[in-house]
C-alpha cells in the first residue's frame, strides 16, 4: 500500500462538514467519545496533494485576499488537461470558471427554462439534479435506470418518449453517473445525442467524477462534434484533489450562443470573482507531473480498495454496483432489516452514510459507502457492516 495513503487527515476542528466534530455532533445521533467514520460525503479523506498546499500557501503569503480576475493561465492550464487527459481540444474562450457545479446547474436551468417547464434526469441521481430543478420552480421528469447485471442501462425509447411528451429542452445528466460510478459507453453516449439533437434538448453533462476513471473507459461528451451547439459540460479539480471548499468548477461550452446566455444568467445573479485561492490551486492540479503522479497513484487504490471491499463482503448478502470511477461504492443489502432500522444501527456504531434516501429517486435498502479513505478505515466499515447484519 502507498504510504501516502495509508493516514486520514487530522480534521476534527476544520469547520468541514465531513470531519469537524462539532459539526457531526450537532447532525448526528453519534457520540463523541470513539472515532466516527463519515462515510457520507463525497471527498477523499487523505491530504490534497503537497504541490497544490504549497501553492495555497504561496499564496496566502501575499497576505492580501481581494477580488480577483480570471487568468490566461488558469483556463490554459485547463485547455492542457482536457487535451492530455480527454484527448479533446478546447479553446480558452469555451471555458468558464464557475463557483461550484451545484450552483452552475442552477445557472444552467435559470438560464434555459422557465418557471412550469419540465426537465430530465435519469434516476436514481444525487439529489441536487433534482434539487435544482424544484427550487426554481421547474418540473422534474424522471428517466429510471434500470439495474441489471450490477450496472444501470437506460431505455431508450421511454427517454425519447418522455421528451417529447413533456416538451423537454433540458437534460441533466451525469456521467460518470452518481450514485454507481457508471462511464457511460459509446453506444449510450451515441444515443443520447441522437435523441438531443432529434427533439432540440441542451444537454448539461456533468463530469465531475471523470478524472477519477480507474477502468480507463470514461469518455467525455466533448469528443462528439455533432452535440457541441448543445451540450455544456461541467467539470472540476474538487473531486479528484479534495477541494470542493474552494467551491470552483468550470463549464465548458462549445456553442457561443449558449455561453452568452449563461454568462448573462451569472451576471443576473451577480456571482463574478473566483475564489482567490482557486486559481492557483487548479494550476498546480492541472499542470504539476507530481501530481499527475499522485492522481494515478490515488486511481489505483481506489481500484485496489473497492476489489478489497468487493472480496471481504462476498458472503454477504449484499448487491454491489459495478462502479468504473470515483469512490463511491453503490450497495443493496438484502436482508430483513429496514432502513430506518439500518440507519439507526450505523448511527449507534459511530458510522454515517449517505442512505437511498439522499438521492433522488433511489429504491429502498440501498446505501453509498467512501472508499476515498485508509484501508484501515475500510476494515472498521466492514466489521461494522457485519456486526449489524450477520449478528
Ligand atoms: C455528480 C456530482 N456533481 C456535483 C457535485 C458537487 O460539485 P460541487 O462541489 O462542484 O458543487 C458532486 C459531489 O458529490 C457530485 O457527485
């Protein structure tokens, strides 16, 4: 096992959501006095990479923090990776820095619907997709995936169908898909488009969970010519690198017309400067060799621990997605328990998921483990498991 992984970080007194003790105390029925295991939100629990803490720092060592502009240099250092690391070619002026994928999807919505209109996502999704969509006052149609052979599909035909019934012109969807971790495959992706420019639908594709593709079968939308006049994508350093509190992503957006009319939604709701630690960071992210280096090294232990989880709980009478990206794994537990009876004993254990229902859409007795944490960290989780099932 890789050293550098092998400790969680000390971050009991960070004010982050994922570790800060008062924070879990005040949101949780879990008792202060052993270890608690956050298995819930999706962030690494291993250090950002030593390259982009000592940019950070750099940084803050101009001990001055005032509004800040957007740089060449930032959205080059995009430009590289998209052509390094998706083989795809994109001009600076197709990039923008934006303050977190959660809020571009309300941009995005505010931006091509109006108030009554219905929108598209496939389901079971994490639950901001749909969150965006109800608080602006829009109507959710849902697309259920089917599971079958421990991965989603999607039917076709009832998508295209529930467009046109529902005058569908915007389509969020996710790839790699959460909850699963599914790269959506050429045919999937081929069809999707079709569908889209048949019926005229945009098609907003979320990426974030892309760079962290351990099956080397991800595919961004990007590579399809035939879909830029409608298609923005979003993606972000936050997943792979643990930087979700910079709260900086970035959309790319062939189409011209298209940017204009989201840049004219961000200034509508007058969200300018990027954070002022967010520039540096992505730099160091997207253009360090070390790392690169680290980011191939983090993808192999997410391979390695989720193989690991997978063996360990073999006997167990638990359905687990095939996941292809991230570290997410994506579990149906089939025994009698319920849910709410599951959730209590995780509870009572110190340990905390996200459970089916933190997603939208999600049938009952399915629950989001993080793999993204020492493997120690993974052997506690499984005794747990065993313990509140097999007892
Ligand atoms: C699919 C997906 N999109 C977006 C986000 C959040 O992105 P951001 O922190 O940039 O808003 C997450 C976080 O878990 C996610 O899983």
């Amino acid at each position: 096992m890789d050293k550098k992984f092998e400790t969680a970080v000390n971050r009991e007194n960070s004010l982050e959501r994922k570790s800060d003790k008062k924070y879990l105390s005040n949101n949780y029925p879990v008792s202060l006095d052993k270890k608690i295991i956050n298995s819930s939100i999706a962030d690494l629990n291993f250090e950002t990479p030593y390259e982009i803490c000592e940019a950070i720092k750099k940084r803050a060592n101009i001990r001055s923090f005032s509004y800040t502009y957007i740089s060449d240099d930032s959205l080059s250092a995009i430009q590289s990776w998209y052509k390094n690391e998706h083989k795809s070619d994109i001009n600076l002026t197709e990039i923008k820095l934006v303050h977190g994928t959660v809020n571009a999807m309300y941009q995005i919505v505010q931006s091509f619907t109006n108030v009554g209109d219905s929108i598209l996502i496939q389901t079971p999704i994490y639950e901001p997709f749909a969150r965006c969509i109800l608080h602006n006052d829009r109507k959710i149609v849902e697309n259920k995936l089917i599971f079958e052979n421990n991965t989603y599909k999607i039917d076709f035909k009832k998508l295209e169908a529930s467009i046109k019934e529902n005058n569908i012109k915007l389509f969020l969807f996710c790839n790699p898909h959460n909850p699963g971790g599914k790269n959506w495959n050429n045919e999937d992706l081929k069809e999707i488009i079709d569908i889209c420019l048949r019926n005229n639908v945009i098609l907003f594709s979320d990426e974030v969970h892309s760079d962290l593709d351990y099956s080397n079968n991800f595919t961004t939308l990007l590579k399809y010519k035939e879909i830029h006049k409608l298609l923005i994508i979003a993606n972000s350093p936050n997943k792979p690198f643990n930087l979700g509190g910079l709260k900086g992503s970035y959309l790319v957006i062939k189409n011209p017309n298209l940017k204009k009319i989201i840049d004219q939604n961000y200034e509508k709701n007058s969200l300018t400067s990027p954070n002022v630690f967010l520039q540096p960071a992505i730099i160091e992210a997207y253009t360090n060799p070390n790392v690169k280096k680290w980011l191939d090294d983090l993808k192999d232990i997410m391979k390695s621990n989720f193989e690991f989880f997978k063996s360990e709980t073999s006997e167990m009478k638990f359905e687990i997605f095939e996941s292809e990206s991230s570290y997410l794994p994506w579990i149906k537990f089939n025994y009698e328990i319920t849910d709410e009876e599951f959730k209590q004993a995780c509870f009572k254990e110190n340990l905390i998921f996200n459970f089916y229902d933190n997603f939208y859409g999600a049938e009952r007795k399915w629950f989001r483990l993080n793999t993204g944490c020492p493997r120690e960290e993974i052997e506690l989780t499984i005794k747990i498991l065993k313990n509140i099932f097999e007892k």
